[in-house]
C-alpha cells in the first residue's frame, strides 16, 4: 500500500491561469501573431487567387514562428522534480 506521503510530493502541472496578468497578456498576444498570420496567408489566397508565393510564405512564417516561439516562452515552467525518499 502506497505511503500517503509520496501522493503529496506530486505537484500538479503549472497553468497559465496561475501566472502574473502580464506574462498572460504577453501570451495571448503571441497568440495573436499565429490567427494572424493563418488570417493574413487566407485573406491573401482569397483576394489575389495566389497560394503559392514566396512572399507570402515568408511573411506567414515569420509570424508564425515568432507567434509559437513567443508562446512557448511565456509559458509557466514546469516545478523542479522531487528526490525520492531514501
């Protein structure tokens, strides 16, 4: 039978929820970067009838990937692990 003390050590993973209001802000506004650029690569498509140009590639990937970069460093970090008990 597991020691009711070993439960305790778990901690639940961090959430952004649980974060300051402004590490929240910065992240959604990332986040706003990736809409955009799904956004911008549509509208574009849509108005000029042009999927496949480098000038678009390049602008929707660099909002893209300064979008998820950004995301992923706002996010909160994980705790450090537990030593098990000797």
């Amino acid at each position: 039978m597991p020691d009711d003390d070993s439960a305790a050590s778990i901690a639940a993973p961090p959430r952004l929820a649980d974060t300051s209001i402004s590490r929240q802000v910065t992240f959604w506004g990332f986040a706003s970067l990736v809409v955009l650029a799904v956004a911008f690569y549509v509208w574009w498509g849509v108005s000029f009838g042009v999927w496949l140009d480098n000038g678009v590639y390049a602008v929707t990937i660099t909002l893209l990937l300064f979008g998820l970069a950004g995301m992923w460093l706002m996010l909160p970090n994980p705790p450090a692990p537990v030593a098990p008990p000797r």
